[in-house]
C-alpha cells in the first residue's frame, strides 16, 4: 500500500482545499475533512475528487500529527482543550430533537468519531485521543460518553438539521 510523505502534506492540504472540501485540524493530533458547506447534489463529486486524491498520496494514518501541525500552521485548526482538561465534555450527549449549543460547540468531535468508527478504530483509542477520557482509569466514564457521543453524531449526521 502506498503511503503519504512528510514532504507531501502541504501539496495534499492544497489539493484538498481546491476540490472544495473544507479541511482543519481538530487539536495536535487530529484534523477532519467537512462537506457541510457544499450543496447535497455536488457532494458526489466532491467524494469522488477526495477518492483521487486519497488514492494519489495513499495512507497517511501515520503523519496525523505532522498533518494536524501543518493545518495549525497555516490557521486552518480548531482549538481542542488542553489534555489534562478532562471536564470538558460531557458524560453523555444531549438527546433533544434539536441542535443545542452543545452539539454546535462539539461538531468536530462528533465529526472525528463518524471518521473513526468508519476506520473501525478501537473505541478506547478513539475516547482517550477524542474525549480526552483514559478508559483505563474509568472505564465506565469512557464507554458511556463514546457510546453517547458517537449515537449523537449518527444522528446528526443523517438528520436535516444541519442544512
């Protein structure tokens, strides 16, 4: 399998950028692509650009901090809380039927965790980097609040809300 260069970062967030894909990082080691901002009927395309390009630069799970630091770089980020910060999220996820403040503060978290169940990423991986939670020091805590977190983020994915 081919895999992205350091070297390659800069081209990749460029080619990212111009197929009309939003793209940012979401603290020091993780960055999000966002469509939520092209219309439904262009989002095929927009697939289909990002396609080519993954498959011209191939894997790059293992630049992610490299990636996250370079989208800082150039202001292309969004502030996470510092790592011993571990009130900042919630133990569970709102459950209305509508968008809350919350939900809006928390978007690129929710985004980050459809991203990681699609790779079929490890839960416990996923709510110590994403929730700021070590499972091993509570287990439960962790379980609850991915579980919550990434049903919100199924929900608001294939909701109309966000429209």
């Amino acid at each position: 399998m081919k895999r992205m260069q350091e070297k390659d970062i800069p081209a990749f967030v460029q080619e990212v950028v111009a197929s009309g894909c939003d793209i940012c990082a979401v603290g020091p080691s993780c960055y999000c692509f966002g469509d939520t901002d092209v219309p439904r009927d262009k989002r095929r395309g927009l697939y289909k650009k990002l396609g080519e390009i993954d498959a011209r630069y191939g894997s790059r799970d293992h630049l992610r901090y490299q990636i996250a630091a370079h989208l800082a770089s150039i202001g292309r980020y969004i502030d996470a809380p510092p790592m011993e910060e571990e009130d900042w999220i919630d133990n569970e996820a709102p459950e209305l039927a509508d968008v809350t403040p919350y939900d809006v503060a928390h978007l690129p978290i929710y985004a980050v965790l459809l991203m990681a169940e699609a790779k079929g990423a490890d839960w416990r991986i996923v709510a110590r980097a994403t929730l700021n939670i070590d499972p091993e020091r509570q287990p439960e805590r962790a379980r609850r609040a991915w579980a919550s977190h990434l049903a919100r983020a199924r929900w608001l994915a294939t909701s109309d809300l966000l429209q």
